[in-house]
C-alpha cells in the first residue's frame, strides 16, 4: 500500500509581530496568521494591549513600557520558545498554508537559518521590487539550499531558526529599526547560516496608512548603516559608509549625526567579521 506524504504543519511555529500605535491594522490583520500569535507592543500609546486582548483573547500580548525597536522581536521570539519564528508587522500577513510551507522548507534545509519569502504589496499584489532582486542574488542559489543565498532579508518576510536566531543574539538594542537585519545577517554568515530567498512561499504586505515620510525613513536606515558598519566592519569599509552618508544628501547625514550618541555602545559590541563574509559582502555592493 502506498503511503500518502504527511502535510506540512504549523507544529512548532510561532508568529511573532512588533507594533506601536497600529491599533485597527492589528485587528485587521492579527486574525489572518495560521499558527500561535506573540504580539510584543513597542509601548503604544492608542490602546493596542487593551483592545487586542478583547477582541483576540487567543493572541499573547507582551506590552513594553517603551520602543525598544526591533528588539521587541527578540524579545517575542523568547517568548515563542517554538523550533521557528515567522515575523510579521502589524499590516502584513503570511499567505495562507505558507507558514507551513516555509517550516516544511526549513527542516528541509538544516543550515539555513532564515527563509525569505516572496513579498506581494498591495490589493494589487504586485510583487516587491526587492524580491526580483534577491532573486537574482550574485552569491547564486548552491545545491545545498531552496533558493538563492542573501546576506540580509525583509524582516517582515522572513522566518527564522530559533536556535540561530538566538545564538547570535537576535536583534540587537544598538540598531533598533529600521536596518536592523543587516547585522543579524552578517553574524549568522560569519556563524555558518545561511539565508534564503524562497520564491514558493508567499507574504501579503498592504502598507499601513500611518506611515514615516521618506526622507525620515532614510535617515533612520543610514543611523544604522553606520551602527551596523561600527560593530561589524574593517575601518575602510566603516569609512566608507561615513563618505557615503556624507555624499547622499540631508537625510542620510542626518542618520549619521543620529548616530553618535549611540556610538559608545556600538564600539563596545565591535567584532570584525570574517574575511569570507566580508568578500560576499563587497559582492553585494558591487
């Protein structure tokens, strides 16, 4: 008798979402994940813990005192305690049967640490335009993983191997957000991960109507380039950085400036990666 193959399973996957004053995207979106939610709320001032735990009993709801950035998901994925983490933001949601899907994958694929999925925005669902190029990846797709190799991911998109994520110490307290993949990323290369585009599974992201303007989010994202290129970067590629910043234009100097009272901490954190993930680095870059 032929035996029928095992569906995958959301067994042992938590959904772990950070937000602050994103109230009603919660509620709309909170319900659409098919796997135990952990909600870790950046101290939102809008009434997000009292009216999640009414409406959503089932959901479990971390409130911080204050913005802890990116660091809530850290802190959520303790929480988890499951085999694999998916992120999602209060206004984005893995499509259905993906979560399962990308879990599938991921024991599938024993070193690979986080699986990024393909990004759909919008009632449209128009594809990412940063997901056609991480699928074309320069580092090449090798035999032994799903999809092309990265050095980064979408943080809203990605699923993660509790046991790495937390061996490299997740999401770190100097970066905060946004950016704040980039040094994950280049600690579990230097550890031995790897990351993955995987094209077959599926995120839904309608952006949220309460939204940073671009210029401030630009700055933000250059506070923690140079961060990230403080604690992770030989002095000529960290001096590079700092022209870059210099050169781009007002927001991005001011995500320099931004940086400096967070400065002290960065350099007590310094560790220069290896030279293999400093040559996949400089790829990247072109």
């Amino acid at each position: 008798m032929t035996r029928t193959p095992a569906l995958p399973t959301t067994d042992g996957v938590t959904v772990v979402v950070m937000s602050r004053d994103r109230r009603e995207d919660l509620l709309a979106t909170l319900p659409r994940h098919e796997a135990p939610v952990v909600l870790v709320d950046n101290g939102s001032a809008d009434g997000t813990v009292d009216a999640v735990r009414a409406a959503l009993p089932e959901v479990t709801v971390v409130p911080l005192a204050g913005n802890a950035g990116a660091r809530a998901r850290t802190i959520g994925v303790g929480v988890a305690g499951t085999e694999f983490v998916a992120f999602a933001d209060d206004d984005s949601w893995w499509a259905p049967g993906n979560l399962a899907r990308a879990a599938a994958v991921m024991r599938a694929h024993p070193r690979l640490a986080v699986l990024n999925a393909r990004v759909l925005v919008g009632p449209e669902e128009r594809l990412d335009p940063l997901c056609a190029e991480l699928a074309t990846s320069p580092l090449g797709t090798p035999a032994h993983l799903p999809g092309p190799r990265l050095l980064g991911f979408i943080g809203c998109a990605a699923m993660v191997r509790t046991e790495a994520f937390l061996a490299v110490g997740g999401f770190d307290p100097v970066v905060r957000f946004p950016g704040e993949e980039e040094r994950l990323s280049l600690d579990l290369a230097a550890a031995g991960w790897d990351i993955a585009y995987v094209d077959s599974v599926t995120v839904h992201h309608h952006p949220s109507t309460r939204r940073h303007d671009p210029a401030a989010r630009r700055t933000a994202v250059w506070r923690s380039k140079v961060l990230t290129a403080v604690m992770r970067l030989p002095l000529r590629d960290l001096a590079g950085t700092v022209a870059a910043a210099l050169r781009a234009g007002a927001p991005e100097r001011r995500g320099l400036w931004r940086a400096v009272p967070d400065l002290p901490a960065a350099v007590r954190r310094r560790r220069r990666l290896p030279g293999l993930v400093l040559a996949d680095r400089r790829l990247l870059a072109g």
